[in-house]
C-alpha cells in the first residue's frame, strides 16, 4: 500500500533527510520519501503490515 501524507512544520532539508533515513529503517518498509518542499511524505509498506508499522511511524 502506497499512501502520501502533509507534514506541518518541517522547518529544514536536513531534518527530512534525517526523517526519511528513520522511516526507511523501519521493519516492513518497501519505501519512504519525504520531500522538504512539498511537505510530503510517500511510504509504501505492504497491505498487512500497513497498520501495525504505521503506529512505529
């Protein structure tokens, strides 16, 4: 499941690198990017680990 989320108050580039580094880190993650100007975060983690890796986010 790929799902996008609005970030609020990421003040700098080097805090969404460091973001994204964590997320990707985690188990059950295919892929996360956050991208510092849009305010976005994309995760892609499959369908029935979805809920329990979220609540690591």
């Amino acid at each position: 499941m790929k799902k996008t989320f609005k970030l609020e108050e990421l003040d700098c580039a080097n805090c969404a690198a460091k973001m994204e580094r964590a997320i990707n880190e985690l188990p059950d993650v295919t892929s996360a990017t956050v991208n510092f100007m849009a305010q976005k975060l994309v995760i892609e983690i499959p369908d029935e680990k979805f809920d329990a890796t979220m609540k690591l986010v």
